[in-house]
C-alpha cells in the first residue's frame, strides 16, 4: 500500500450524506464489512481496523433524496491488500445476493462494482503489482474489460468472509465535475497530482507517486452540470493526506494563486473544486 502513505498524497476518507443512519449502517456492516469506530445520533465513522477512519456517514435533519445529473460522487473505492480478499467479498456478495452493477479487470486492478442503499457508487478492489502496469509515457494503461469472476473465485475457493480485511484502505475516488479545463488546472497546478490517463474527452485520471490514479473525474452527467443542493444525499467532502506541513502550506498557497478559495477550521483547510466537491486537506498524523 505504499501508493498510500506519504510521501504520496492520497485520498484517506470520504465523508457521505445518507437518508437514513441505522439503514445505512446496516449495509456498510453487514454488506460491505466495515465496523463502527464512532457514532452519535445523526452520524457514524466507520473503520476496517478499528483505528483509521475510512468513512464518515452522517443524517442531515432535513436530507433529501439524490438527484440524477449533477456533479458529485460517481463512486469511492475501498481497495483489499490481496486478490484473495476480493474473491471473498465477491463470494459473499453471490451468497447474500446484493446486486453487483459490475465486474471489470482494468489490467492494473480487477475490480467490483455495487452503491448503497442511498446510490451512492462503491468500488471494490485489488492492485495488480505495480511492476506489472504498463506506461506509456507519462500514461499508465488501463481497460474496462470483463473479470474473470471464476478465476478470481478460485483464488479464495477455501475461505470464509468475515468483513474487511485491516489492510483495506481508501484506495481512490471517481467525481462527476461539470467540464475538465478549469477541472484539470485546479487538480494538476493547485493540488499538484499528475495526469496519468484520459479517456477520451470526457474523463481524466490524476495520481501522485505514479500510481494508476487517486482520482477520476468525469462530466458523464453532462457538460455544465449542477451542484447538487447542500442537503441532498451524496458526497459532503473527502479527506486528501499531504506529506507535511511544508507541503500543506505550498498547496494551499498554490491553490490561492490559482484564485481557489480556501479556509482553515481547527486546523484543517478545506477548499472546493470547480463543481463544488469540497475537499479537507491534511497532513500525515
């Protein structure tokens, strides 16, 4: 996981918006795994391990339904330390039956793909080595092809699932944006990730540390499209991990010079990018 710690920066967290609590807890325990760090009456932070915080769902008083073709989450994507653990999820999602809405082997990762109860897109997935990805240039190759459900099963034919493994970490997360121009200026001058894969005009994919890529980002809703309202269920923030305060600081300058707003509360610097996904900056604990 070492595209996952500093000094790369990564995405650590990803802060959701849901109608319903305990029906969202429900699914992200007993569907997806995950164990109950912390919880109040409008909101839970849940774990893998039992110390690092990968989600954060919270119950907005007066939350209203998620509305197509506007700017947001398309999905977060937890990813397993090994291929074996994504076999047992796979084979636990065929026992449950909750329905899949994909299975892809994008040649660098081979992933599944479900959303919550709210809509709320979830990918799941394990990395190919590193040494196996193949660049071209300063663009990692990737696909979307069909995963072999039956060779991945094979893999863990013999184990038993029993939540997330604590090696599970946030592994990336894919946004709808309203167009790229500004969209890319804002991730590449004022974030400082690199562009590692574009598909065809209407997606790129950004990374740090050459990874396959920490962020997608597409206007597959439609150039133009809005933000959604501040109450409705989707994407409230995620979390991005810099190395340290030095690198914190020239970020946030950065940023501002490229007329990005940010503020600072309780020591977090929170900023937005042109279609409104607002992102908290941190640094490394």
């Amino acid at each position: 996981m070492s595209f996952h710690q500093p000094p790369v920066t990564f995405v650590s967290k990803v802060s959701l918006k849901v109608q319903s609590l305990e029906r969202s807890l429900a699914f992200y325990q007993e569907v997806i795994g995950l164990k109950v760090y912390e919880k109040t009456d409008n909101s839970a932070l849940l774990t893998a391990d039992g110390k690092t915080v990968l989600l954060n769902i919270e119950q907005p008083s007066d939350v209203i339904p998620k509305k197509g073709r506007t700017t947001g989450l398309y999905h977060f994507a937890l990813l397993l330390p090994n291929r074996s653990d994504l076999a047992k999820i796979l084979k636990h999602f065929l026992q449950t039956g909750y329905p899949l809405q994909g299975a892809s082997d994008h040649l660098v990762s081979e992933a599944l793909y479900l959303a919550d109860p709210d809509g709320n897109g979830i990918e799941i997935y394990t990395d190919r080595p590193a040494s196996e990805w193949e660049w071209n240039e300063q663009h990692v190759v990737m696909a979307t092809q069909a995963l072999d459900a039956e060779d991945l099963l094979a893999e863990g034919a013999d184990q038993s699932w029993n939540g997330l493994p604590e090696g599970t970490v946030m592994g990336h997360i894919h946004l709808h944006v309203a167009e790229l121009a500004k969209t890319e200026e804002f991730y590449t001058k004022g974030l400082g990730f690199e562009v590692v894969s574009r598909y065809g005009p209407q997606a790129l994919f950004i990374s740090s540390g050459k990874y396959h890529h920490h962020i997608g980002l597409n206007t597959w809703n439609g150039a133009g499209a809005p933000k959604p309202s501040a109450n409705s269920v989707g994407l409230e923030s995620y979390t991005l991990v810099l190395a340290d305060e030095g690198n914190l600081k020239n970020t946030v300058n950065r940023l501002r010079g490229i007329g990005a707003a940010v503020e600072e509360a309780k020591g977090i610097f929170i900023t937005e990018d042109p279609s409104g996904n607002r992102i908290r900056l941190e640094t490394a604990k």
